[in-house]
C-alpha cells in the first residue's frame, strides 16, 4: 500500500476480498467507499492517513442526509454508516 492511494487500495480491497467471497455485506462495503472514504480522504495515499482523517471521515458519515435525486432508499449517513466506514 506504500504507493496506492486510498481509493485505490479499496478498489482492490473490494476486489480481492470482498468481490471474492459472497458477503451479505457486499453493497455496504461499496457504499462506504463511494460515499463516504473516497470522496473524502480517496486521493491521500494510504499510508499518509492519519487518525484525525479517519475521525473526520467516521464524523461526516455520522450525518444523515438524502440520497442524491433519482436514487432509491433512504437518507445516507448515520450511526451504522459510520461503523462500516470505519
């Protein structure tokens, strides 16, 4: 990981481990990184993240707040959204 940035290393988390086996859990997972990691802290490199990113990160996916138009379910965010950003 010394040289991926963040979203890159979770495209290949979700690839190899993720994508590999058949978890319930899958779309959460997907979620997270599109929604809450990537946008947020995606381009750092991985091993440049500190604590304080992955608070801000878990803080902003603590916020409840509507899918984008056009997009099914309920509000984004939460308590659970943040655990699986975590």
């Amino acid at each position: 990981a010394y040289t991926m940035t963040v979203h890159e290393l979770s495209a290949k988390y979700l690839r190899d481990y993720v994508h590999s086996k058949t978890l319930d859990s899958t779309k959460n997972y997907e979620i997270a990184f599109s929604t809450h990691i990537n946008p947020n802290i995606g381009d750092k490199l991985a091993e440049l993240v500190t604590r304080e990113d992955a608070r801000d990160v878990m803080s902003a996916a603590r916020v409840k707040r509507p899918r984008p138009k056009g997009q099914k379910g309920g509000p984004l965010g939460g308590i659970e959204a943040a655990r699986t950003a975590m």
